[in-house]
C-alpha cells in the first residue's frame, strides 16, 4: 500500500517523522472543542429553556445525550482508524462537529437540540482518539511526555471555562452563540488535517467486533442513564435500579466476552502492562473526581454562599490559573522525580484540596478561596499529566491503537461520569449529615459531597503505590 512522507502502517509498527508541534496544537485544539461542549450549555440552561419553551431540568437530556453519544461510541474509533485511515476519519470528525454545531445554532426545538446534540458527540468520539492516536504513533518514547502537555491542557481548562463561558455568553448575547464559535475553530481544523495529520491505518482489514460493540455500548448506555437519573431531583428509583442492574450484567458479560475473544473491540489484555494498568485504574477515578469538582463548586458558592452565578464563575477560574500556572513545569518534575513519585505527592494534595473546599464557609475571605482553588489546579493538573504520560510510556508500538482505544473510552466515561456522581454525591449528603446532626443549610450537602470525592481518591492512591518506581522510565529518561 503507498502512502505520504506522513503516511502511518498501524499494523507494522512503524512511526512517523517525531514530534509534530504544530500537529499536536490541532489536536489539542480540537480536544478542546469536544471536552468545551461537553459541559458548556449547563450554566446556559435557563436560558436555553425559556428560549424554547421547556423547563430549565429539560435542557439536562441534551447535556446528557452528548455524553452518552461519546462514551458509547469510542470504543469504535480504534477500528475506523484501521480501516478507513486517521487523516480521513479526523476529517470526517472535525466536519460532522461543525455541522451539528451549526445544527445546535439554529435548533427551534429541544428535540432538534438534542438530535443536533448528539451528531456533535459522534464527531466528538471520533475527534479526541482519533487526534491522540496519530499524535502517539508519530512521537518517539523519549518525547512522549512533550507531547502529552499538549494533549492535557484541554481535559484540564474546558471543564474550568465552560461555566464562566456559558453563563457569560447566554447573559450578554444569545445560548446560540455558544455553538457558533465552532463554526471557525472547526473549518480552520478541516484546513489543517490535510496538511499536518498523517494517513495511519492498517494494512491487514479486520471486520468491527459487533458482539463487542453492542454489549459494551449498551452496558455504558444503562450506567450513565442509571447514575444520571439517581442525581436528578425527582428520582425514579425503580427506573435507577434497573438501568443499574442492566449495566452491571451486561458489562460483566462484556467484560467475560472480550477477554477470550480474538479480536476484540477493546483489547483488555493490554492491562496486562503495568504502567498502563495503573493509567486506566486509577487515572479514570482521578478524572471522574476532577471533572466533578468544577460541575459541583459554582452551584456551593451560589446556593451555600447566595453568590451570584456571575461571581461564582470567576472564582472557579482560578482552578485554571493553577492548571496554567504548573503546566511548564510538570514535565521537569516528572523527569526529576519519576511518575510514581508525583502522583503520590498529587493525588494525597489533591485529596487535601478537597476537604479544604468542604471547609470553606461565607465568610471566608476570597484571598484564601482563591489560594485553595488554584492549589487544587496545580496538583490536578501534575497528576493528569503524570496519568497521560505513564499510559502509554511502556506500551510496544504494535499495542498503541489498542490500548488508546481502551484508555480513552474509559478516561472519556470517567470524565462523563464526573458530573453525574457529584451530583449523586450531593444527593447522598443529605441523608449523611442528617445522619451525624450536622446543620440543615444548603451547603451542607454540598460539603460532604467534597469530602466523599476526596475519600475516592484513596483508590488510585492505593493503586500508584503498587507501581514500580520504574515506571514510566522510557519517557521521562530515569533509570
């Protein structure tokens, strides 16, 4: 088969010309477009609502069918990329994306919304693996940690800017406008791919693994449905616990089949790396907690502090501040100190960061608000570089499609999952504090969901002190 000078063979194993600056600022860019709508229209739903006539708790199933669409639909990437080639597969992405965009835009409807809603999560699904899997297959062990900074930052700022963003750009124009700004993000991608994405596919065809796809999709399908609806106001618990119990059977079957099977679409066996094990465990919790923290502080500060959406949007900034702040330095520290090092020191701060938030009170002053927050921004964003790099850092380059496909439907179902556990969270925080006696006001709720996340985050913990201090060596060049 010929390729171009970029041209990639997925099945020979053969990489690219190195480390693409310019290639992995389009994919970042357009990871950041896919993680930016993911939360974007929740601060706008009020907005949204009144424009089409529905309830502001209806805007919750445009929000929640775009997440879906993603998490169901990963796990098919890998594959499309080996049969129909990753520059073309990108493309397609990236113009789908912009389409339902605009679609988005113009929707008069809710049902067109969500339609429109979820054409943008099929693009989205292809979109952020696709874009990362050409970015590690073209980039040598020794510059894999240059090029995950740049794949980070969009994971770890969107979910920070969509509140501030969505609130600011429903207030003082129009909720249409928050999906027209796609519109030239998407068609200078389009512009780009063709030049700077190389053809990877493999050279031996292989048909789509349907058992699969089908039970996986379903079981993830009944997951997010069932902890949605358990975090939403009025819950139908019998409807919650069979959507539960329809996951649990249906991944556990799913998980059965696609380890004996010859070519699954999720190639579990891959966990069989250490490094990527650890990645997978405990980076997926990691994401889920982080994701929640930006979802679950606006509405504390409103409804614990009676601050107003526009105040609490920019104090949540300065988690982002933090993230910025460190950004230039976690490669360094890997480097110095090792990836197993840094996610002990990340993951206890972070757990550390959180409790802090469950302590704050109204009157504490903004200066200390502001410090906690940007801390919290610093150690989520060392952690979730050091999870990105130590993915992939031992993983043979004939394995790189695989276990992407893998890591990132399950970093992309934890991320999902973000905001539906801490509102679940929330939720459970009632009865938790009426249980110990403690004070009946908003916020309390609110507190204890803070803590509980922190208490999660002794799973990955547990999980990054079993690992080697080894590894991850390949990347960041420590014996």
């Amino acid at each position: 088969m010929a390729h171009s000078d970029q041209d990639v063979d997925a099945g020979a194993g053969v990489t690219g010309p190195g480390f693409s600056r310019s290639l992995a600022v389009l994919i970042a860019g357009a990871y950041f477009m896919e993680n930016l709508d993911a939360t974007i229209i929740a601060p706008a739903a009020p907005a949204i609502a009144a424009s089409l006539g529905v309830q502001p708790v209806q805007i919750n199933v445009a929000l929640t069918a775009y997440l879906l669409t993603v998490a169901v639909l990963i796990p098919g990437s890998g594959w499309l990329t080996d049969r129909f080639g990753a520059r073309g597969v990108f493309s397609f992405a990236i113009a789908l994306f912009t389409l339902a965009s605009i679609g988005c835009a113009v929707a008069p409807t809710l049902g067109a919304l969500t339609v429109a809603r979820v054409a943008q999560g099929i693009g989205g699904a292809m979109m952020v693996p696709v874009g990362r899997l050409v970015v590690l297959r073209s980039t040598g062990k020794s510059e894999l940690i240059k090029a995950i900074a740049y794949l980070t930052w969009p994971a770890l700022v969107a979910p920070v800017l969509a509140p501030p963003l969505g609130g600011l750009i429903s207030t003082y124009a129009s909720w249409r406008w928050i999906f027209v700004i796609n519109v030239p993000l998407g068609l200078i991608g389009l512009l780009l791919t063709r030049r700077l994405v190389p053809d990877i596919r493999a050279t031996e065809r292989r048909g789509l693994d349907w058992r699969g796809f089908l039970l996986t999709a379903f079981g993830v399908a009944a997951l997010v449905i069932g902890l949605e609806q358990i975090g939403t106001g009025r819950v139908n618990w019998t409807f919650a616990a069979i959507a539960l119990s329809v996951a649990a059977i249906t991944l556990a079957g799913a998980i059965g089949y696609l380890l004996r099977a010859p070519a699954p679409l999720l190639e579990l066996r891959t966990l069989k790396i250490r490094s990527l094990r650890a990645a997978v465990a405990g980076g997926t919790v990691f994401r889920l907690v982080i994701s929640a923290i930006p979802f679950l502080l606006p509405l504390f500060f409103q409804l614990g502090f009676g601050w107003t959406a526009a105040q609490a949007g920019v104090i949540v900034i300065a988690l982002f501040l933090g993230n910025l702040g460190i950004k230039p330095f976690t490669t360094p520290l890997m480097r110095r100190l090792g990836i197993r090092s840094v996610l002990l020191i990340a993951l206890p701060m972070s757990a550390v960061c959180l409790v802090g938030m469950g302590l704050l009170q109204a009157g504490t002053p903004v200066v200390v608000i502001v410090t906690l927050l940007a801390v919290s921004g610093v150690f989520r964003s060392v952690g979730f570089s050091a999870y990105n790099s130590i993915a992939f850092a031992d993983v043979p380059t004939g394995q790189i499609t695989p276990a992407n496909t893998l890591h990132a439907t399950l970093q992309e179902l934890g991320a999902g999952l973000g905001i539906a556990v801490g509102a679940l969270l929330v939720r459970v925080g009632d009865p938790i504090s009426a249980a110990l006696g403690l004070s009946e006001t908003p916020a309390t709720a609110y507190r204890i969901a803070f803590v509980l996340l922190a208490v999660l985050l002794l799973a990955p913990l547990i999980e990054a002190i079993t690992v080697p201090s080894s590894a991850g060596a390949a990347v960041t060049g420590r014996g």
